[in-house]
C-alpha cells in the first residue's frame, strides 16, 4: 500500500527570502472592537480585524497574504 502527500503550500516554503536591503508592503485592513465595561474604572476591549497585505515588486515578501 502507498499513500501520497501533496504540499499545497510547498512553492512558499521553497522562496528564496531576501536577506539584506530594503522591501516595501502595504496592508489594508478594516475591524471591529467590542467592550465589556466591568466598573466605572475597568473595561475590556476586543478586536476583530480582516485584511490583506501586498509588496513592491509583486511576488516580494508578505505579497497576497490575508489575514483575521
């Protein structure tokens, strides 16, 4: 019996990062906060957040990752 792996995020482990000089991203994102007041001095706050991230030049470090 054989079994057969599939990476699908083996092109991303196998990138070549860059190791010196500069890099350029830009990221967007939007939210929400939530808070839960517990006394008149005590507050607890929660954030939700969704965005994406892009580089410059295409394909650079963090290009097209999203995030929650």
């Amino acid at each position: 019996m054989s079994s057969v792996v599939i990476f699908t995020s083996a092109p991303a482990l196998t990138a070549e990062l860059q190791k010196e000089g500069n890099f350029d991203y830009t990221f967007s994102w939007a939210g929400v906060n939530n808070v839960i007041s517990f006394s008149k001095d005590h507050n607890a706050i929660s954030y939700e957040m969704t965005g994406t991230t892009r580089s410059n030049p295409p394909g650079g470090l963090f290009d097209k990752n999203s995030f929650r």
